[in-house]
C-alpha cells in the first residue's frame, strides 16, 4: 500500500492533511523513456517520482533539445501548471522504471495554503530554480561553447575515490546529452572530448569519464569570468 507520506514534500504533514489529501493521490508505475508530461499539454496534475527518475526537456519547434534537468527520488514535476494553469512548460520523460504518484492542481494548492512547510519547500525549489537559469543564462552570454562543456562535466563530477585531486563523472553521459544539456552539438562536445583527452586532462575508463586535472578545467572557464564550485 502507498501512502501519501511516501512523497518526500508531504512526509511531514499533519495526520490531518494526510486523511484529507490521501484519496487525491493516484500511483502508477512506468517503465523508461516514458512520456508523462508532454510540452504545451493543458493538463495540471503534479506529478511526484516515488522511485526511479525522469528527465526535463524543453522541444524547440525546430525539434532541437535543451535538458533543463534530471530528477530522482523525492523530486517533483508539474508544479508550474498547477500553480499558474498555464500549458505545460516542458517535455518530462522517464529515464528508468518509476513509481509516479499524481495529483490534481487543486488539491496539491489546497495542500500547500494549509501546510506552511510545504509551501516553503516549494518556493525554495522555485528560487534554486531561477539561481540555476541566472547560472546558465550567464554562461551562455559570457562563456564559449568549450567552456560551457568544462563547467558542466566539472558540475555533474564527485571526487574520484583513491585518486587525489582527480573527479569523475560516472555513469559517462553520452555526447548527445551532453549537448543537450549545454546547449550545444554532438559534434561539438565529441571534437572537444578528444580534444582533452589528447591533453591528459580526461581519461575515458569503462563507467566514467576521468577528469585529471579539475582545477586546470577550471581556470579555462575563469576567462570567461566564472568558475565552479567544487566544494
Ligand atoms: P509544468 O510547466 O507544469 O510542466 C513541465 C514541468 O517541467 C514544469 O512544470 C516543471 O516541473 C518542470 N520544469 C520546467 N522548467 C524547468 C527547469 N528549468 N528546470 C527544472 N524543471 C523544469
């Protein structure tokens, strides 16, 4: 049996909201790179990932792709059309099977005017949103597309584990997605890939593209007048 708790942004509402909310919640499970909200559509539904993930794209009319996000557990789509009644804003697929738990634009409204909590998890999602627009609206006007590719293989790395200094991005995402999610061309991302990979800055290993040397990533991307955080 699911519960409405099952949903992370709910987890903490009152016994209350939980018996009142409970029955506005439908659970179904999908299996990969299903379409579950589709760009333009008029529904309004929230849709909350129980389990799996989806990804966020944005389809321009011209058929090119920009990722905006991929989501696991715990996160949340649908949110903007069921705050607005707007039509959809993007294309949000499944990535692998997922448990997805729906619910109608009003009830998930209703929900957020009685539970404080959620409200503000809610509104910070929206601002980390608009800092992570500002983030690659700025990349766009200040950095080239090669620049952009650095900042963002060193945003989705971890540190690589018994090797000091060096990070990696494991499972290696393909070069399509890559593009996609710089707003660039496959054959951009591949020319550049090789590119460092002539220079001993990037190993190619079986599950994971090796980043030899970050902070020299880095300083290519400070001439644009940015750099990224590693922690
Ligand atoms: P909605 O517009 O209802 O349907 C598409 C959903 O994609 C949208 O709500 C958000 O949940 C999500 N979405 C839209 N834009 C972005 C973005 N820039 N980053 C992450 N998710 C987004």
């Amino acid at each position: 049996m699911s519960d409405i708790k099952d949903i992370v942004l709910f987890s903490g509402i009152s016994d209350e909201s939980s018996s009142r909310f409970a029955t506005a919640v439908r659970w179904r499970n999908y299996g990969a790179d299903e379409l579950i909200i589709d760009i333009g559509d008029e529904s309004t539904d929230v849709l909350f990932v129980v389990s799996g993930a989806v990804r966020v794209i944005h389809r321009a009319e011209t058929g090119k792709d920009v990722i905006l996000g991929e989501l696991g557990p715990g996160s949340y789509v649908g949110e903007m059309a069921a705050i607005d009644g707007m039509a959809r804003s993007a294309n949000v697929t499944t990535l692998q099977n997922s448990r997805i738990a729906t619910m109608p634009a009003a009830s998930f409204m209703d929900l957020l005017m009685r539970e404080p909590e959620v409200c503000r998890a809610v509104l910070r999602l929206l601002v980390d949103r608009i800092r992570s627009l500002t983030r690659r609206i700025s990349e766009h006007a200040y950095l080239t597309a090669k620049q952009r590719l650095f900042a963002e293989l060193l945003r989705l790395s971890k540190p690589r584990p018994n090797h000091e200094g060096q990070r990696s991005v494991s499972p290696p995402p393909t070069h399509q997605v890559l593009a996609e999610r710089i707003g660039s061309r496959r054959e951009v991302v591949s020319r550049e890939l090789s590119a460092l990979e002539k220079e001993g800055l990037l190993e190619k290993t079986r599950g994971a593209l090796v980043l030899v040397n970050p902070g020299e990533l880095n300083s290519r991307i400070s001439s644009g007048g940015l750099r990224v955080d590693l922690g």
